[in-house]
C-alpha cells in the first residue's frame, strides 16, 4: 500500500462523517451511495450496493434501508424496508441453514459452507429489526412489536435446535439478542401487558444464547415489571414446567425469584453489579415480610461493594423487622462508635426503639434517645419528635425496674414531660397520642388516659383494634364494666370477623369480671373457634394472620390459658385440667401454666403441690409477679419465722409491678403480723385505691 493510500485510510478512520459497508470479504465506502440517496435515487443506491458488493436484491436492500436509519432518515429507511419482502426472504433461507448446520462440526467458520447463508440472514433479520425500530420511532408500537417478534419466529425456523453456541456470526447474534431485550419492551410501550408477559417469558426459556449481560438485562426489567405493573401474571403454562420445579404463584414471588438469581450472578462475577437490583429486592421482601431472607442476601454480597456502616444499618433495619432484636441492636452499637458514624440520627433512633422493648435496656435506650434529640436539635423537627417520644419509652423501663421510689417517681416523671415534649411537636402522631395515653393509664391518671383514648379513636377513625381496646381498658378501670362492653360490641361490629380475636378475649374478661361466667365461656368458645380456622386456614406459616395475632398478642396458648383459670375459678375441676393439658402441649414449660395449676392446688387444700408449682414458676420466670405474690401468701401463713420471706418477696414484686394491688394487699398482711399497723394501713389503703383503677387486662398488654 503506498504512503497516500495509507494517509487516505487513516483519515477515513478518524473522519466520523465517513461511513463503510462489509459484505462477502469486500469493503465499500457510502459517500457515492449516500449521494444517490439524497437525490432520491433509490434505485441506483441499491445498484451501486449490489455491484460493489455481490449482493441480491433483498441484501441490498437491507444494507440500504439500515445506511438509511444510521443517517437518522427514519421514514425513508422505513421506505426502503417496505420495499423487499423480507418474510419471503428469511423462509427461501431456512432449507440452506438447515442443511448446512451440520456441516459447522469440525469446521472453523470461515471454512464453513454456512458463512453466506449466515452472512445474508445477518442483514435481512438486522433489517426487520431495524424495521422495527423505526415504526417504533414513528409511534406505531403494535406493528414494531409484531416486527421485533417475527424476527424471533423466523430464528426459531431456522435454528429449531437453538442457537448452538460458537456457530453463529457475532452480528447475527447480537441482532437476535437485541430483537430479544425489544419486544417485551415494545408490548408494554403499546399496552399490551399479558404479551409482554409472554415475551419476557419467551426471552428467558428458549435457547437465544444470550450473553449474561443481556439475559440479566431482560430478568431485572421482567422483575420491575412484575412487580410494580399491576398486572397479574398467571404461572408459567405447564409446557416449560418441569417436574418437582418451585412454581411462582404470583407476581411477587416470580420477581423476588428472577432478583435472587440475578443476585447469586452477581456473587459469581457473572454480570456487572447493579445497585438498583437490591433496591427493587429490598421492596420484594418487605412486602411480603421476608426481612431475614433479604439480610442473608446483604451478608452474602462481597465486602467493597457496600460501604460497611451502611450494611450494617440495612442489616439492622433487616433484623428487627425479623425479630432478631438482639442481632439487629448489636450490629447498631458497632455502626454507632465515636470511630464509626456516631451521630446518625436514624440509627440512633432506632437503637433507642430496641431498647425501649426491653425493660432491662432501659438505661442504654435513654443514652441513645438523648443524642437523637440533640443531633436532631436544629435539622428535624420531626426527628426530634420521635426521639422524644423513644426516650419517654425508656425513661419508662428505666422506672420499672428502680429499685428506689424516689428515684422511680422522679424518672416517671421525666417520661411523661418527654411524651409530652414530643406531642407538643408533632401534635397529629397518632401514635405518640397512644403511647402518652397508656402512660398516663399506667399512672393511673384514668381521666388524662380517657381523654387521650378517645382523641386517638377520633384520628384514628376507629380503623385501629388497639384503640377500641385501650378505650375499653379505660372503662374498665373505672368500673364501667357495662360501658367498656357496649364499645366492644361497636368494636366487634365495625372489625372483620378475621381480625375479632383480640376483642372476643377483651369480651370475654368482661363477661368474667360481671360474673357472667357462662357468656364468657361462649366467648372463649368463639375465640378459640377463630384461631383454629386462622390456623388451619394459612397452614404451619400462617403468614397473614400471623401478623394480626402478634399485633393482639393473642395466640391459642393463651385462649386455653384463659379458660382454664375461669374454670378453677368457678371450681370446675375436670374442665380446667382438660385446658390446661391443651395448654402444655402448645408451650410445655410456661409461667403461667403453673400459675394456674398451683392455684388448682390452693384451692384443693393441696398446699405442698401449690407450693411447688409457684417455685417452679418462678425457676422458669424469676420476675413472674403473680407467682411471687401467692407464695408469699403461703409462706405467710407458715409462722413469724417466714416473715422475711415473704416481706422479700413481696417487695420484689412491688418493685416489678407498684400497681398490683393483691402485693399492697398482702404487704399489709406481713405489717399487720410485724405489728406495724400504720404501715399496714397504708398498704391496704394502697391496695383499695388500685382495687378502684384495675383494668380487667394490664395496660402494659397495649404496647
């Protein structure tokens, strides 16, 4: 090649205005073709293309129509397709592919006899592509759909096998692949969902030989769309199912199928990391409540690729939602150190709301909720808001477990100034309206708790059971048994029949307090009848009505419980062992099982059994206060030299519950033995004012 003949090439190549055409080994440059084409010598443009390169009419054509679409001339390129039949074209071609498809093996595709048949189906499905693209250009979605898809049909016929792998020619093959990521895309562009359903269904099942990029391209824009479409997706048909094969069996568990196994590509180095994959797969899970499957997927992503603070904040959020408090608290303390991210406000708050759920965290929940408020001082007041509200939760827990009473009053205090604090900010938190009732409830400040009962019923609309509960609680405290019953039953009516389990207990503790003993045992009855149907309804999972019975904390467990006691109240024996047996074979070791069958004992005279099953209680639960309580009064009864014992026991459970009024009650016993009749005085006193502002269930039973 001379000097000028390589200068030419080489300012070819870095002239972007200068286009090249390859066909059959030959290159041809366009300057002559594309000068035809601005005169409108349509004709002539393919005559040049067919003499300079040894193409047929319909090769031509194509070569032309596509020039045509590079120069952004979409309607004259779509002129040019319209002028070959490109559908006869591609069948005159199938009876060569096929019998020449054979002849690849042991051959090297240049020495294959298929190369120009390649060659040539290359260009004509490339143009119908292409075709496609400009109808799609030109709003005309249907028919660039029906296009794009004949592209697919026509390859199905020539490669009825599949496309083997290392046969095809690259441009062929990234023709097909890109008709492949088209035509689901173009049916949802034209409103035609349940196609594009089967063309992403298509995309994924038959043999295209997609690169990973590309298939994992098609599954995350088929998980967006099955997610967030509102279209239902009805199963695979049962032609691609395989035998003893996970069959989805709604749009949300296809697409958290099709995100996980993106995920696992990405873990193997398969495909290119993309973020908003986790982002999508974190809204699957949610939804469905799958936190501690969605951590797994966190923990198995490869460190770098996460900052660490932030994992271990989704973690968190992952953990707690699971229940896993403790590992989602701890993965919090590690995010929060002074090396870390101390002052992030939204983990902070959210350390503090673990805390706040358990009372021995009291103390660590305040530390958090302090620096939340204070972070949050001057950038958010809503943030501050809820900070307060956290740390008057565990000022609360903090105050329960005081062991002096001074100290206990004063953080009680100090609880109840924070929830106010924090409703004085947000004044429209329903549920800072609630928790500042119940506190106040707990307080027994019944006519603060009442009014805030009903102002969060009045926010609310009534849509929420534990406001109808916390209302009745109310009443109840106040003795207004027949009032607290009659909001039940609006309750009862206003609520669908599967969510009722929680009011039917709260009725049927009505019943009992107003010694309508055989309505309450009806009421059990139909409590009990509605949680087996729950049951045996969503099977072991029990996935929806799993949620509605944590909220209520109602579970069968309790039910029997609860009418094994009504039974040894009313000394029925026989009845209350049979519920009680039903209960041990729910929670075989539990507190208040041997609460109850030591009360059975008491009762019976059986003094030594009674005694031995309020210990074993307290083996299980050395904080269970009811079991505390009787044993001391046992005890009591055993002579002056058990005094202690019982004024031990008694002042631990004072310590646990200062409201329980059967401890005030018998502390006054254990004075009046000692001979201190003024302390006993105020301890039945005590006693007989809480006996006035008992609620039939603990408030603490809200929260």
């Amino acid at each position: 090649m001379s000097d000028s003949e390589s200068g030419d090439l080489a300012q070819n190549e870095n002239d972007p205005s200068v286009r090249e055409v390859w066909a059959n080994g030959v290159c041809m440059q366009t300057s002559d073709v594309e000068a035809k084409l601005d005169e409108g010598n349509i004709q002539e443009a393919e005559s040049a293309l067919r003499d300079g390169l040894s193409l047929n009419f319909e090769e031509a054509r194509a070569l032309l129509g596509r020039l045509e679409y590079q120069r952004g001339n979409v309607e004259g390129a779509l002129r040019v397709f319209d002028g070959i039949d490109l559908h006869a074209a591609v069948q005159r071609m199938q009876p060569s592919m096929t019998e020449k498809q054979p002849a690849k093996k042991g051959k090297t595709r240049s020495e294959s006899g298929s190369v120009v048949p390649q060659h040539a189906a290359s260009l004509l499905l490339e143009a119908i592509y292409l075709k496609a693209k400009s109808l799609q250009k030109l709003g005309k979605l249907t028919e660039a759909a029906n296009e794009c898809q004949s592209i697919l049909d026509a390859v199905e016929k020539i490669f009825f096998n599949g496309i083997p792998d290392m046969s095809v020619e690259n441009k062929l093959q990234e023709t097909v692949s890109h008709a492949v990521e088209l035509l689901p895309e173009l049916w949802k562009q034209a409103g035609s969902c349940s196609e594009a359903m089967s063309a992403y269904r298509r995309a994924l099942l038959s043999q295209w030989s997609l690169d990973n990029e590309c298939c994992a391209r098609i599954q995350k824009a088929f998980a967006v769309f099955l997610l967030y479409s509102g279209v239902e997706a009805g199963p695979p048909s049962l032609f691609v199912q395989i035998d003893g094969s996970y069959v989805p069996r709604n749009n949300l568990e296809e697409a958290i199928l099709l995100l996980m196994i993106l995920m696992r590509k990405f873990y193997l180095g398969k495909a290119t990391w993309d973020p908003s994959v986790l982002e999508h797969l974190t809204f699957a899970l949610s939804v469905c409540c799958q936190t501690a499957v969605l951590a797994k997927q966190l923990e198995e992503i490869m460190p770098g690729i996460l900052n660490r603070i932030e994992r271990w904040k989704v973690l968190a959020l992952c953990y707690s939602g699971a229940g896993q408090s403790s590992t989602a608290l701890n993965l919090l303390r590690k995010s929060l150190l002074q090396n870390e991210d101390p002052d992030d406000i939204m983990s902070l708050l959210l350390a503090a709301k673990l805390c706040s759920e358990d009372v021995l965290l009291g103390y660590e929940g305040v530390k958090y909720a302090q620096r939340a408020v204070v972070n949050a001082q001057d950038s958010n007041a809503h943030l501050k808001g809820i900070g307060l509200c956290m740390l008057g939760r565990c000022l609360g827990n903090q105050a329960k477990i005081s062991p002096s009473d001074s100290e206990r009053s004063r953080l009680q205090s100090e609880a109840l100034k924070s929830l106010e604090g924090a409703i004085a900010i947000e004044h429209e938190n329903t549920d800072l309206i609630f928790e500042l009732g119940v506190q106040y409830a707990e307080h027994r400040n019944l006519n603060a708790a009442l009014r805030y009962a009903k102002q969060y019923l009045d926010a609310t609309g009534g849509s929420v059971i534990k406001g109808w509960r916390f209302l009745a609680l109310v009443l109840s405290a106040q003795q207004r048994f027949s009032e607290a019953e009659v909001v039940t039953d609006a309750a009862l009516d206003e609520t669908a029949k599967w969510d009722q389990g929680p009011l039917l207990r709260l009725k049927a503790k009505l019943k009992t307090s107003q010694s309508l003993h055989t309505n309450a045992i009806e009421t059990y009855r139909s409590l009990l009848a509605l949680v087996q149907a729950q049951k045996k309804s969503y099977g072991p999972l029990r996935s929806a009505p799993l949620l509605q019975v944590e909220d209520a904390k109602v579970n069968e467990y309790e039910v029997w419980h609860g009418l094994a006691n009504l039974y040894s109240s009313l000394s029925r024996w026989p009845d209350a062992e049979i519920c009680l047996a039903k209960a041990r074979a729910l929670v075989e070791y539990s507190p208040d099982t041997l609460h109850i069958e030591g009360v059975m004992h008491e009762r019976r005279g059986e003094i030594g059994k009674a005694m031995a099953a309020y210990v074993n209680a307290l083996l299980l639960e050395p904080n269970y206060v009811p079991c505390k309580i009787l044993l001391c009064a046992l005890v009591n009864k055993m002579g002056p030299k058990m005094q202690p014992v019982a004024r031990t026991l008694l002042s631990d459970a004072l310590r646990l519950d200062p409201t329980n009024r059967m401890a005030w009650y018998f502390m006054g016993c254990v004075h009046r033995k000692d001979g201190r009749i003024a302390d006993a005085a105020d301890c039945f006193q005590a006693a007989s004012m809480l006996e006035e502002s008992d609620p039939i269930e603990n408030f603490s039973s809200l929260l």
